[in-house]
C-alpha cells in the first residue's frame, strides 16, 4: 500500500518537472521522500510517548483523587 502511494508520488513529482525526466532525478525524488519519511517517523513516536505517559499521569491522578478524597 505505501509501496503504490510512494509511486503515485513519484509519478506526481517527475509530471511537474519540465522536460523528460532522466533516471538522476528519479532517484533524486526517491531519495528526498525517503528522507522526508525518516525525518517524521521520530517525531510521530516520541507523540506517541507523550500520549501514553499523558494518559498514564491522568489516570494515576483521578487514582489519587478518588481514594484521597475518602481520608
């Protein structure tokens, strides 16, 4: 499925460049999307770090508030 999504893009990218596209500038974009996908692949797991220990701190406070509430 990426595999197909990642070749549309390319498709995309070489149509709007100007002229016939050679095998350099092929790479080329392979390359830049390749990087651009590496580059957000560290941001969207330390979101998901953030979320679980969010939640996590959440949970242990309506924990506290329940049970501290009583005494």
């Amino acid at each position: 499925m990426r595999q197909n999504n990642l070749l549309k893009v390319q498709k995309r990218l070489i149509e709007k460049t100007s002229g016939s596209p050679t095998i350099a500038t092929i790479d080329q974009d392979a390359s830049v999307i390749e990087s651009a996908k590496e580059e957000a692949q560290p941001t969207y797991r330390g979101i998901q770090a953030i979320s679980r220990w969010s939640i996590k701190q959440c949970l242990v406070s309506l924990f506290h508030l329940h049970f501290v509430s009583y005494y």
